[in-house]
C-alpha cells in the first residue's frame, strides 16, 4: 500500500465529514515522508476516532431502524389484526399494500417534508403531475413512524397532535391532497380525550387508549377512497367498531394492553 493511496483511502470513508480533517489528508499526502509516519501521525489518529464515532451513530441508527420497522410490524400483526381492532388491515399487512416508513426527522418542518413526500408517493403523482405508478410499486397505505431519539418532542402525544395540525396544512391542504387522504395519529401514550390530565404509569388510565396506541409515535396516511369502501362494505355495524373497541379493551384491563403493546418491541 503506497504512502499516497493511504490516505487517499481514508479521506473516501470520510466522505462528508469534518472539512479540516479532509485538508489535513490532503496535506499529509504531500508531507508524510512514508506510510508509517502517516499511521504514528495525529492525523490519523484523528481520522480513526472520527470513523469509529461515525460508525458508532451509524450502528445505533440501524439498530433503531430495524427495531421501530419490527416493532411496527408486530403491532400490526398482533394488535391490529390479532385483536380485530380494524377488520380491513389484513389484506394491507404488507408490502407493497402496506408501506412502513421510518421518519429522518429531528424537527417539524422535516416531518413536513416527510408527509410531502409520502403523500406524494401514495396519491402517485409527482409535483409534475407524472404517474409514480410505474416507477415503483404502489402502497395503499402508509405509515410514518417517527424516531423519538431524534425528535424527542415526539415523546409527547400532545406535541404530535399539535404538530399534525401543521402537517394537515402544509403537507395535505396546501398539495391539494385534502381530497384524496387523511391523518391518523398512533402513539405508545395516546389518549381518546387527548387533554385529559390522568397518568397512565399510576395505574389510572383508561385500557380503551390502546386501540390508538403504538410502538412508536406513527403517522397514518390514509387514501379517502379507502374509506369510502370500507363505508360501503357492508361491514356490520361499522360505526359501532371504535365503540366495541373500547369496550373490549376495557374488560381486559390495563396491564394485558400494556404487556401486549410491550410484546411488539421484543
């Protein structure tokens, strides 16, 4: 391995890193005398730290990404359709039907971009107006799940509802997309009366919250047509499905919810 390519090599890994320890390779490639100068140097000490630092964010991200995808999935699997909490989610259980996207986002207007995003692929048009159809399978439903250790607001179920009356706005209403989808919010704390004061971890809530709540704070999109069809399908007594939701939540307790929504992220 020559004294040149060297550090060549470690500057690609560093890709876009810190711009001053890019010059520094750069200089080390014209003043380092031989390869093993350039390994005793402290600039490759410096560069070595910097991708294991690297590294190490990249490794906790993917955990984090297989974990919120697997988790997600489980509560589809075992909540959503194993309790028969919405009678048409079998047929979406998956892909290319069911899309499960895991949100970047650190902020709101990230979050924004996201939903944009989404909502673009799923209605399947571009801002051009082109067909997406054929560019890639097509989902009929998505779900957004957000990365509280990225946007730790989004710990609070009251800080997503907040923040979905932006994303009502600017990501659905100003794309014109308010004929076509709608939001629906899911989170490990949400609560039917979302400004009721009680304490869930004192034992004084109310089990029919766990027919709203998910691993993970998600974001539903939801196609209206979807809806429509569900209305019209003949499902007996649709409109009282929330109510004998709640009801059956309630007979089993809290601690069987809250153990079956902790089950999904094993």
């Amino acid at each position: 391995e020559s004294i040149i390519m060297s550090p060549l090599k470690d500057l690609f890994r560093l890709r876009t890193g810190d711009p001053v320890l890019r010059r520094q390779v750069f200089t080390g490639v014209q003043t380092f005398s031989n390869l093993h100068t350039y390994r005793e140097s402290n600039t490759y000490i410096q560069i070595q730290l910097h991708l294991k630092r690297n590294v190490s964010t990249l490794n906790n991200t993917t955990d984090r990404n297989i974990a919120r995808r697997n988790a997600t999935q489980n509560w589809i699997d075992t909540i959503v359709i194993g309790q028969k909490l919405c009678p048409f989610a079998p047929p979406v259980r998956g892909p290319p039907q069911l899309r499960i996207a895991l949100s970047n986002a650190s902020n709101a207007t990230d979050v924004v971009e996201e939903v944009i995003k989404e909502a673009t692929i799923l209605v399947g048009k571009d801002k051009k107006g082109t067909n997406e159809k054929e560019k890639q399978p097509h989902p009929q439903t998505t779900l957004l799940v957000l990365d509280e250790e990225l946007y730790p607001e989004m710990r609070s179920f009251r800080s997503l509802v907040e923040l979905s009356w932006r994303l009502q706005t600017e990501a659905i209403d100003d794309h014109g997309y308010t004929p076509m989808l709608q939001l629906v919010l899911f989170h490990p704390l949400a609560k039917h009366d979302t400004y009721s004061e009680y304490n869930n971890i004192g034992g004084d809530g109310d089990a029919a919250d766990y027919s709203i709540r998910s691993p993970y704070p998600t974001i539903h999109l939801l196609q209206e047509e979807d809806v429509m069809k569900a209305v019209k399908s003949g499902y007996k007594d649709l409109e009282l499905l929330p109510s004998r939701n709640k009801a059956k939540l309630r007979e089993e307790g809290l601690d069987v919810c809250q153990k079956r929504l902790d089950s999904c992220m094993e």
